[in-house]
C-alpha cells in the first residue's frame, strides 16, 4: 500500500465510522469497528455523491491553484442535515469510470447491510475492497482477478447503474434519490485530507453521510439527507484555522474511538 494511500486511510477512518442510521425503525450499523481497508468495500460504474468535505457555508482552504464551491450541511428539525455534496450521476470523472468506497459498518439500509455482510464477511476481506484491489485482486490497470474474494460486494448493485439505467434500490420508497453517498478519492487533489479532533468542544454535533440518500442539484451538485449526532467527532481535514463550531452549519464528520493501541 502506498504511502499516499496509507495517509488517506487515516482520514477516513475518523470520518466514515460512526455514521448512525437514518431513521427506518432499525438499530444503528455497528461503525466504530475499523480494523484495515478491506471494512471500505469498491464500486465502480455506479453515481454517486461525495460529501466527505461539507460542512461550513462559505469556501474552504484548497490546495494551491485549485478552487471549491460552498459545501453547506444545515440541520433540519428532523435530525438530519441538508448537505450539498459533489455529484458524480454518471460515475465517471475526468473521462473515466472512477471507484468508489462503502464502509461495510455503516449501510444505512439494514437489509442490504445484512447481505453483504453475509456474503463479504463483517470486515469486507470476502469481496473486493480497498486493499485486495490493490494486491491480491490486481492484474493490471482496470483488470480485476476473477477470485471469490475479488468480486464486488451486493451494496454496490444497490449503489444503481446510470449506464444500464438501473437507479438505486438503497431507498426504494424515496423517488427523489437518485444518488448514494459514498467516498472517493477525486478531488483529494483540491482538498486538505487530515484530521481534526473536535471532541472537547460544548454540544458537539455532525452529520453522519456515508450511504445516506442524495437528490441531484445544478452545477454538479447534490443534496444528501444525512443523519444528524449528538456527540463528539472528528473532521476529516486538516488545515490552519479550521474550526470545529461552524454554526448555524455543521460538518460532515464521524467519531472514531480510539483503542488502546492507538492512545
């Protein structure tokens, strides 16, 4: 695994662990259980949004000679927040099909979640994933071995296929999402990746997004209604000045305990 790759997995355990389910009458994923890169199950050929960067209303750093547009998440009186997110309908970026990253503990759907731990065992080892798609699953540049363990995990059909005109099935009762939140690495060359701790700030609260539903906008924009938390977390960037009370906004984040072998 690379260095940049090691680095980027850092950051994403604190923000994709902990994502508490939306509310459907079921117990919340088990998601502070991040052990390796197999827990980030990959995808490709689905859209999908990214909301690994939303929070404040106004812009954020960026790496030089880059730009972002605002990211907003507003809390609704539902417990959910309303975060504008980048959207990738087609799933492609920059001309080709991109993948993307479903950390196996937080599927919000909890049927599908049941399924693909089924088939993909608890920690995503069974199905390819961030890690086996980089070694053992690996023939060349887009070629996947054909092993029981490289094959893609059922979340991923759930995810849609814009190309087969096959929409998402993550939440089937809710027309209006057209998109998952998932995670990817484009746009890690715009962005600041790091971690900032916000767990002894008064009333700590952030929204939870991974997996959670997405109606596109305009600008290659989207919407996601994501779970909202109560408690402490840690944002998945890090640069000068970033504040954890962005208030009336919150950030896409996540809380990851640490365990005694990280303290």
């Amino acid at each position: 695994m690379t260095d940049r790759l090691t680095c980027l997995l850092a950051a994403l355990a604190v923000w994709c662990l902990g994502a508490p389910a939306l509310a459907q009458g079921h117990e919340p994923p088990d998601a502070d259980a991040f052990d390796s890169a197999t827990n980030f199950l990959a995808c490709r050929g689905n859209g999908f949004a990214l909301c690994y960067y939303s929070g404040p209303g106004g812009d954020q750093p960026t790496q030089p000679g880059t730009s972002s547009p605002p990211l907003p998440c507003n809390p609704n009186l539902e417990d959910t927040a309303a975060c504008t997110c980048y959207a990738v309908p087609s799933g492609m970026h920059e001309g080709e099909f991109v993948w993307n990253y479903v950390e196996i503990g937080s599927i919000l759907n909890e049927q599908v979640r049941h399924d693909t731990m089924e088939l993909c065992h608890e920690d995503g080892s069974n199905c390819l994933n961030m890690k086996n798609q980089r070694d053992i699953c690996h023939v060349e540049d887009g070629v996947i071995a054909e092993a029981e363990e490289c094959q893609m995990a059922p979340v991923c059909a759930a995810l849609g296929n814009p190309a087969a005109g096959a929409p998402q099935t993550l939440y089937p009762e809710l027309d209006s999402a057209t998109l998952i939140s998932t995670f990817s690495f484009i746009y890690s060359n715009v962005h600041e990746f790091g971690s900032t701790d916000c767990t002894e700030i008064e009333n700590p609260t952030y929204a939870g997004c991974m997996t959670a539903p997405c109606r596109e906008d305009e600008n290659g924009l989207t919407t996601c209604e994501c779970p909202v938390v109560d408690g402490p977390y840690q944002v998945g960037q890090a640069y000068a000045n970033l504040q954890c009370d962005i208030g009336p906004h919150i950030w896409s984040a996540a809380y990851h305990e640490p365990s005694e072998s990280e303290d």
